[in-house]
C-alpha cells in the first residue's frame, strides 16, 4: 500500500506521458522493449548488466526498489520454514557474512562487466540486519548486551577480514564492497533498536520533533521524485542559474524545494487514499 502505488505512477508517467524526446534529452536509454523489467520489479538485474548503469536516467534509483520488493517475497518463505528462532537467528548473521563473501568476489572476478552495487544477493544486507533485530526481539532476548555481542563479531570479522586481505588483494579504494555496506547497516540497525528500545531516551524524543516527523511522512515520495526532478529540470534551471550565482548550492535548494512539494501533493491527493486500505491488512 505505501510502495507499489507511487511507484507504478512514475512509470506510467516516464514510459506512457513524457515526451520521448524529452527523456532523451536526460540520458533515459531504456528502450520500451525493456521496459518489461521495471513493471515485474526486476529492474536491479537489468541495470547491474548493462553497459550503461545510468542508462535508465530518471529511474535509475528504482534497482533499490527492486532489492528490497524481491527481499520481501524470500522472507516471509525463510520464516514459514525455519520456525526455530534461534537457528533463524544463526541463519540471518551467516547469511550476512555470505553476502559479503559474494560481494567479495562479484567485484574481484567481475569488477569491469557488472555492477555488483544492485544486484539482490550483495546489496540485501541493510533489510537482512533490520530482520535480524526483529528476529532477536522475538526471542525474547532483545538486550543491548546480546545486541553487542552480534554486532561487534560481525563487525571485527568483516572489517579484520579487509584489512588483512588489503595489502594483498589492494582493496582499499573498495571497502564500501568489502565490509563497508554491512558495517553501515549495523550502525543504523543499533539507530534502530535505540528507537524502538522500551525506555524513554533523548534520542527518541529528538526523531519526535516536527521537521523529522514531516520529511518522515513524505520520505518516501521525496525518494521517488528525486531523480525524476533532477533529471528533467536540471538543464533548464542550469541555464538560469549558473551565471546569476555560479555555484550549485541554489539549484541544488531549488530542486529539493520542488521535489518535496511533488511529495506533499501526490502523498495528499494520491497516496494517502491507498494508506487507508491498510485497516483490510490487519496483523497482531
């Protein structure tokens, strides 16, 4: 209900509304032959074996969209046939680090041919470590300590295996593919168990103040729009631009004024009508 609605809009208006000539002023390669791949959520494949990662211009972004919709259809089946929560457990921190192994080698044996950045099995690892809180939490062992104690393992062999393999292999203008993206994912996974922790805190009152809260609420939409906007203004605000100020910084505040602005429109007029089949989806 939040995801498909907003999403299928833009490609109905990419492939279906805006002028071809239009799209290939912004660098929009994307034939309507492959067009196919965008509406089965298979974008992120396509994109990662094409010549041309950019080639899709404004909805480039979308091979994201792609990881996390194929995620959600693999999780609830490991769940269903793995009902033992501590071997689901175990499961989700090994199949953390096999993610990493096969990025590891994705860009090792293939680095000049593929884009390992979008593909499904080496880019997962952000949704896969918010599934393992949730996993823990139901545990029943949801504890800073037990928290720290998986993070920090997982943390010490990622970064110690990088900084071991580095001299060897030269990999440090790579550690993003190595062990950074994980190490990322982590952090944010502790951002979230400090939010959804039981006692009161500084840091859950500050994500309750108003700015947060409203770009919170039109996220989302802002993450749709934004490659879009910048894409189709981009030139021509350009053109206005940079002789009166010489610097991006006003183009820059612009185009996030509009995009948050398109957000706002199509979350009120649009997306919250479809928010509200959610009360046909209830979960305890």
């Amino acid at each position: 209900m939040r995801i498909f609605p907003i999403y299928y809009l833009c490609l109905a208006i990419i492939f279906f509304i805006l002028p071809d000539q239009l799209l290939l002023d912004t660098g929009f390669k994307t034939s309507s032959a492959d067009q196919w791949w965008f509406w089965a959520y298979l974008q992120n494949w396509f994109i990662a074996t094409q010549n041309d990662p950019l080639g899709a211009g404004p909805i480039t972004h979308f091979w994201t969209l792609a990881v996390e919709e194929q995620f959600y259809l693999l999780w609830p089946l490991i769940i269903f046939f793995i009902r033992d929560l501590k071997k689901l457990l175990v499961i989700c921190i090994a199949i953390l680090i096999i993610i990493n192994v096969i990025r590891f080698f994705t860009w090792f044996y293939f680095m000049d041919n593929i884009d390992q950045f979008s593909f499904t099995l080496t880019r997962c690892d952000g949704i896969l470590a918010g599934s393992t809180l949730a996993v823990l939490k139901q545990t029943g062992q949801f504890q800073k300590s037990i928290l720290l104690k998986i993070t920090s393992i997982i943390l010490i062999m990622l970064n110690g295996i990088y900084f071991l393999l580095g001299p060897v292999f030269d990999l440090r203008p790579n550690y993003l593919n190595i062990a950074g993206y994980t190490s990322i994912s982590i952090f944010f996974t502790w951002v979230l168990y400090l939010t959804i922790s039981n006692s009161p805190s500084l840091f859950q009152k500050t994500l309750l103040i108003f700015p947060l809260k409203f770009f919170g609420k039109y996220s989302y939409g802002i993450y749709v729009f934004h490659f879009p906007v910048m894409y189709l203004f981009h030139p021509t605000i350009e053109k206005w631009f940079w002789p009166l100020f010489g610097s991006r910084i006003p183009e820059t505040l612009l185009l996030i004024c509009i995009e948050v602005i398109l957000a706002f429109i199509v979350y009120h007029l649009y997306e919250k009508h479809f928010l509200k089949l959610k009360k046909f989806f209830p979960y305890a």
